[in-house]
C-alpha cells in the first residue's frame, strides 16, 4: 500500500479547495485544509478523524502565512503536496474599481500564492521533493471585459509559477499551473466582490451579462480526479488544462492570437529587435 501523502490546500472550505481535499482524504492522503473560515469543515473534520487539520488563515497577511505553514509541518511532519487555490473574483470595469478593491484582490489571488510558495519551499527543498499546483484559470492567457482583474492576477500567477517551476525543479519539487476551466464554485457569488457600476458602461455590462448567462459549470468534484492523477504523475507538466471544454476553448484562443500577430507580421518585423 502506498504511503499516505500530506495535502496542504488553500482555499479549502469551499469550491474546488473542498473537493480536493475530499478527494485526497477519499484516498487515503492527510490534509492540512486553509481557509480565512473553516467553520464549514467542521463536518468533514468528524468523517476523518485524525486526517484532516483544519487552519485557520488570511493567504493575504504574509506573517499569517508562514505561521500557518509552520503549523501545517508540525501537524504530519511533512508537506508533500501544496495547493494553491485561495482566490476570489473583483467584478467591474477597470475604470470602476477602487485602489482597495484593486490591492485586496491582489492580496489574495496573486501575492497569496506567493507567500505560501515562500514559506513552503525550504521544506520541500530539505526534504528533498514535493508538489506546487497554482490554480490559475483558462483564461489566464487574456483578458475580458468586466473581469479585468481577474484575468491579470491569474496572468500574473501563470508567470510567477512557470518561473518557479524552473527555480525549483533541480531540487525536486515540481510546480504546475493548474488552469481550471469554468466550474461551480461559487466565485461569481459568494466569492465575488462587485465595483460601483458608471453609466458609461451599461450597455458594455448587459452584452458582458448575457455572455456570461445563467449556466453554471460543471460541480467542482468532476475536477477532481484530474488533479489527483497530476499529483500522481512522476514528471508532472508545467502546464495542465483542467476540462474537455475549456481545452478546446484555450486552443482556439491560441489559434485567434496567432492569426492576429499574423495579420500584423508585416509591422511587427519592420523593426530588427
């Protein structure tokens, strides 16, 4: 049988963060499960006795950060698979947005990462290998109107990670952007903080509104086996598409981008740089 692995998941009270952790836990693997409020793991702290150590933490207070990794090593003795999902969405037009919505965001879907690939790498390092899977988004290549932010801060995370994925490889840990398609979490509800809508953009917010429409993805478990296969995988890639439906999204994209650069090649190499 094989060893049973540490989990340390942000965001795990909810969403995507909650069925992994119930799917490591459904396999035998221990979790360490972060959240600002981990009342609603109550329940699934009582079926795992003993395996899952719910930790109180704000991934945005950097401090609070390395405490809560520190915590998390002394529960198991080790951190083997780290997973960084704490996120939230900032809904609204970039000329909407305030300075404090804006950094909030930030705080936790970018520099929240940050923090906790900081505080955890010394002991992935000394232990001699471990597993860092951000979880960015498909459309992380881009950005869209209404979720400008959103698109930046995973951007941002997608290059932060392919970075240290290359820092980090020769010391055994290996680090994949998760890019997850379009599943219900809850973002656009309970995680999703709303701008102070201007009139200039009413007609721009109702198109956005009904391309969005009412369909909500699919439940964040079905996401789930692909992230413990990946987890799995002796050499994981740095890259990973999470959904049938968004790889064919993210591949189109690609294609429209190329066509784009093409159409403009003849500006684009008038200069020698």
């Amino acid at each position: 049988m094989a060893a049973s692995r540490v989990w340390f998941i942000t965001g795990a009270s909810r969403g995507l963060g909650r069925a992994f952790a119930e799917a490591a836990l459904a396999d035998g693997d221990r979790v360490v499960a972060a959240a600002r409020d981990v009342g609603p793991l109550e329940e699934l702290v009582g079926e795992h006795p003993g395996r899952l150590v719910p930790l109180p933490m704000d991934v945005a207070d950097r401090q609070a950060v390395f405490d809560g990794v520190e915590r998390a090593v002394a529960a198991f003795g080790r951190l083997d698979i780290v997973v960084n999902n704490a996120g939230g969405m900032l809904y609204g037009m970039v000329e909407e947005a305030t300075e404090e919505q804006i950094r909030a965001h930030m705080d936790v879907n970018f520099f929240g990462a940050v923090w906790v690939s900081q505080a955890v790498l010394p002991h992935l390092r000394a232990q001699g290998g471990g597993r860092l899977l951000q979880v960015t988004s498909m459309g992380s290549g881009g950005g869209m109107a209404t979720v400008g932010f959103y698109g930046a801060g995973k951007a941002a995370l997608d290059a932060f990670g392919e970075a240290l994925a290359g820092e980090a490889e020769g010391f055994g840990v290996k680090v994949t952007n998760v890019q997850m398609g379009g599943y219900d979490t809850g973002l656009f509800t309970v995680g999703t903080t709303a701008t102070e809508p201007l009139p200039q953009y009413r007609s721009l917010r109702t198109e956005m509104e009904a391309m969005w429409g009412d369909a909500v993805g699919p439940a964040p478990e079905t996401a789930a086996p692909v992230v413990m296969r990946l987890a799995a995988l002796p050499d994981p890639p740095r890259r990973l598409i999470v959904g049938s439906r968004s790889f064919d999204q993210v591949v189109e994209m690609g294609r429209a981008r190329e066509d784009l650069y093409r159409s403009w090649e003849h500006l684009s190499r008038i200069a020698p740089g």
